[in-house]
C-alpha cells in the first residue's frame, strides 16, 4: 500500500506527498495534463517540443541544469499523446532547490527566439533521425492514420509532419504555453524523505503566487466504432519484410483495459509466450514478433508486430497469427495460464513501485487518471480478470473489421 496525502492550492495546483523515511533522497514530479492529443491538428508536435524548451531558461533562473547539478540532482522528462511529465531526484536536504527550479518555470518561460531556434532545430533533428532516415521510422506514422480518423491519436508526439515544428513561431509557444502549463492543469508530487507540512509550506511559497490559468476542460472528437477493415501494403528500403496489426482496444481506466492488457501477456509478453513460441521457436516464421499496447488513457490500439524471416510472405505470416489470435477468441486459457501472466503482472507492478521516482511518477499519472488511491488497487483489477473475461474481451477486440493490418515490404527482397 503506497502512503500519500493530498491537497490543492488556491491557483488549483493538485499536491501529492509520499514521506518515505527509508532513502536520503527526495523526488519532485510535476506532471502537465498536456500532449499530443492536446494539439491543434495544424500545429502538431508542439507538446514535445516544449519537454526541450522547458529546459532552456527560465523568466528568472537561465539555466535550469548548472543549479540542480550543484544541489546534487538529476533529472529528465518525457512526452506521451497524453501528458507531460517533468521530474527530478536529489538530496532531501536541497529539496527546496527543485521547488525553486519547478516553480520558475511553471511561473514562465524566458521566451526568447534564440531558445525557440536551438529547440526546435533539435526537434527537427530528432524527426528526420528517427522517423524519416531511420529504417521502419514512418511505421507509426502511417499506423495511426489507418487507425484513427477522428482521434488527435491520429499523430505521433514527434508530430504529424516536420514542417509543423519547423514553421513554429515564439508567439505559437506562448499561446501554448500559457494555455497548458498552469497549476490548474498540473499535478505535483514529492516523495522521499520530507514531512507533509514541509512540502505544504514549501508548494505555497514557491507555487502559490503563480497565476491559475484557465481550467482546460478536454473536448477531443473520438472515433466512432470501426466496421470495416483497414488494409494497407508499403515498400521501404529495409532490410526485411514487418507486419503489424493492430485493433482499437479500451481506455485506460475501463475494465476492458485490464482483460487487454493480460491478453498482450498471453500473447506476446516475452520468450514463453504464445506467439514467440509457435511463430517463432516452433515454424520459424519471425525473428521476432511482439504484442502489446501503449496504455493510452483514451481508447488505444493493441499492436502484434513482428520482423519476418527471408523466404515467408506477410500472406502466410498473417495467415499463422490469425490461427493463434482465433484460438484465444474460441478455446477459453487454462487457469494455470492465466495466473502465470496475473503472477508475471504482479512482479513488474512490484518491482516497478521498488523505485522512489517510479512511485511519484505513477502517483501523479492515477491522480491525472482521476484518482491516485487507483494506484493502490489496479493489482486487485487484474486478479478479478476470468478466462471468461479473456475469451470475452478477444472476441470483442479481435473483430476482424476492428482491425488495421499493415504489410510493410523490404524493397531489397522483392
């Protein structure tokens, strides 16, 4: 059971602490209910390319690295379709340095053409490196769009095209800025070594002040159930055939995202799985394959992809991963099965919450989820999952016209 406790700044700032005596170090998290998904559809890439304008200077501290470095800190941050999360770790005794730091660049960025070129030249950099001039880089790309017709999901984090964050002007940011990255849209957490009324005395001199912003109340056009297939063949300069598949699957908080998740396990979660076994080990098929999902909050995709070996056609290869996925949509698991990938689930949970930063960072995500207490029960969720679930739920996902299948062919081979 993960310890925290909760309260709310004036400005709407959400404040989490979890007090753990057991480490010298103390973690500050300050998670942004903004991504991708978040954009407008002819500025994409915008929520990305804050996570590095964020780092370079703010309104009064220009380096926001040299002072954490010196206060014995580390940190990082990472964009997803669905949020922004900032986060660092350093000595419980310099924590007040991390509130300094998070809350001059909450209060404002130092907007400035110069941060906003070397920024967005990175950005563009990190585009062409690894989804244009990268073997199999467009895979997503081309994925989501045969996806998804509605949904902002439609486009990577990275963006939809490059010439968004090369045309990309400083009052653009602005706007962005300052319509996102308020404490009515933020959620802060501080684990580690600190006391409750510490970190309150330190949220509202620090963050307090800072100007709430609007409430943004998210509005996204969501897709309407799918009723025909989507197929789609590509040829690349790679050096082997792929094929991937994917099927729309539950949000992040319904019950179906739990029954999906311990399917991808069945399926696709490591060297005992059933796919890597048969399609791999046993008839040779693939180098490899894999199934999975990407934990979007809204609903998501269920993704099998897999390299094939010289000689087999994607037609045959589809051909055997449809044999396994109608197996699971017609013969219910065993139980012994079932409780391998629910004891499996179990370990990574746990392991998972062994690490301080982990724990902040996944207290800030259930409290953006809409509860943080979701944390200490999503374990309970998975053990409730029956085969019966599990035959249910793939009978319901695997729907043929629920799918989106992409042969993605090696120039060099045909």
């Amino acid at each position: 059971m993960i310890q925290f406790e909760r309260f709310t700044l004036s400005n709407g700032l959400r404040v989490l602490v979890h007090p753990d005596h057991s480490t010298p170090m103390a973690v500050v998290n300050v998670m942004y209910n903004v991504g991708a998904r978040d954009e407008d559809p002819n500025k994409t890439g915008f929520a990305h390319l804050f996570e590095h304008l964020m780092f370079g200077g703010s309104i009064h501290i220009p380096d926001y690295d040299e002072p954490l470095q010196r206060a014995g800190g580390e940190n990082n941050a990472y964009t997803t379709n669905d949020l922004t999360n900032y986060y660092c770790q350093l000595p419980a005794d310099n924590l007040e340095t991390a509130f300094w730091l998070e809350s001059d660049r909450m209060l404002s960025l130092a907007f400035s053409k110069k941060s906003l070129d070397v920024q967005r030249k990175v950005v563009c950099e990190e585009f062409k490196e690894h989804y244009i001039n990268k073997p199999y880089g467009d895979v997503w790309h081309i994925m989501r769009n045969m996806a998804y017709e509605q949904h902002p999901y439609r486009w990577m984090t990275i963006g939809k095209e490059l010439k968004h964050v090369e045309d990309a002007q400083l009052q653009d940011v602005k706007d962005f800025f300052f319509k996102f990255y308020r404490p009515s849209n933020a959620i802060l957490v501080v684990a580690g070594r600190v006391e409750v009324e510490q970190v309150r005395n330190l949220a509202e001199k620090w963050f307090g002040d800072i100007p709430s912003g609007d409430f943004y109340a998210r509005q996204l056009p969501q897709e309407e159930r799918q009723l025909l297939a989507v197929r789609k063949i590509v040829e690349a300069n790679v050096p082997v055939d792929a094929f991937i598949k994917t099927w729309h699957m539950a949000d992040r908080v319904g019950e179906g995202y739990y029954v999906a998740d311990l399917i991808t396990e069945v399926l696709g979660g490591g060297g005992s799985s059933r796919l890597y076994q048969r399609l791999v080990k046993e008839q040779k098929l693939f180098t490899n394959i894999d199934c999975y999902h990407f934990g979007s909050v809204e609903p998501g995709l269920l993704t099998i992809d897999g390299k094939l070996v010289r000689g087999v056609s994607a037609e045959q290869a589809e051909a055997a991963v449809q044999k396994e996925v109608q197996q699971l949509m017609h013969e219910k698991i065993s139980d012994h099965e079932l409780q391998k990938v629910k004891n499996k689930t179990e370990s990574v949970i746990t392991f998972e919450d062994m690490s301080l930063m982990n724990r902040a960072n996944s207290l800030a995500f259930y409290e953006l989820l809409g509860d943080a207490q979701m944390m200490n029960t999503e374990l309970a969720r998975y053990h409730q999952v029956t085969a019966s679930d599990i035959l249910n739920h793939a009978n319901e996902i695997f729907r043929e016209e629920n799918s989106h299948t992409l042969y993605y062919l090696s120039k060099q081979a045909s």
